[in-house]
C-alpha cells in the first residue's frame, strides 16, 4: 500500500511540529531566564554587603591615621607608656 503525501497535509504536520519546537525552545529560554535572573539577584545581593564592608573598612583605615589611634593601640597591644608615666602592677594578682 503506498501512502500518498497531501501537501496541504504536509504543510500542518510542518507546522505542528515547528510550534512544538518553538514552545519547547520558548519554555527552556524561560527557564534558563529565571535562572540567570535569580543568580544576578544573588550577587546583587552579596555585592551590595561587600559594598557595604568596603565602605566600613574604608572609615575604619580613615580613623586608624590619628594620632590618638596609634596611641591606643601602642597602649592597648604593645604595653607602651607615656615618658612620664608610672605603671602599677597588682602583686597579689595570680600568675598563670
């Protein structure tokens, strides 16, 4: 039995099968879409607080160029004391 191809019969089988890959194609550039999308809101997100500890780190590299921030810390981590300071030391204290 030969099957005889109806050309009108062609033509909606074509275009079926063309609406059927244009939809799939459609639904996977949605997908890959909404995919790329929450990831750059992601990073938006994780840039905006870098953003923000750069900014306080800024400040902070800005107030340890005083004077009075050199010497606390020379005080505080180092031990340091003024020429014409005394230092008293508790010697009840327990020693480690």
């Amino acid at each position: 039995m030969k099957v005889k191809l109806n050309p009108k019969r062609l033509i909606s089988l074509l275009l079926i099968a063309m609406t059927i890959y244009i939809g799939v194609q459609h639904f996977r550039a949605s997908v890959d879409y909404a995919n790329i999308k929450e990831e750059t809101e992601k990073y938006t997100t994780m840039l905006d607080e870098e953003t923000a500890k750069n900014k306080s780190l800024r400040k902070e590299m800005d107030n340890l160029e005083t004077d009075e921030t050199y010497e606390r810390i020379a005080r505080e981590n180092l031990g340091m004391l003024k020429a014409n300071e005394l230092q008293f030391v508790d010697a009840s204290a327990e020693v480690d």
